[in-house]
C-alpha cells in the first residue's frame, strides 16, 4: 500500500480520473526506477536491463520538465 489514491480514507484521494492517471503514473515510476527492493537489491528496471542505474528524484523531475516542455511545443504549433 504505497499509494493510497486507491482508498477514500484519506485526503491523496483521487477525484478526477486524470489525477489518479497521473499520481499512478509517477508512483509507478518512482517504484520501478528510483526505490531499491530488499529482495533484488536494485530497481526492477537495472533488475530488467532497462536502465544500468539507479535514478534519483532528480532525473524523475527532469524527465517530467522535458516532457512538459514537449507539450508546450505541441500546442504552440496547434494554436
């Protein structure tokens, strides 16, 4: 129970389906790339051979800035 959007019985519950997308999306992200497990002494994607690192909260934030970045260029063009 890492995320509690999945329950009413707090406050991170998620009203709008976009926000529950979103949340799951990084909590996801964190789980897999940033967070060591105890039984594989890594992250499940260095475990998978996605990545050959350990990421940081940092890269997780630059990526997300990058994107952001890429949908700003999108809707320029559009609009």
């Amino acid at each position: 129970m890492h995320s509690r959007r999945m329950t009413r019985l707090t406050n991170a519950f998620s009203k709008k389906l976009a926000n529950h997308r979103y949340a799951s999306a990084l909590h996801f992200l964190y789980y897999n790339f940033v967070r060591v497990h105890q039984t594989l002494k890594t992250s499940p994607a260095m475990a998978s051979g996605v990545t050959k690192r350990l990421w940081e909260i940092k890269d997780v934030v630059e990526m997300l800035e990058a994107w952001e970045a890429v949908q700003q260029r999108v809707l320029v063009r559009k609009g």
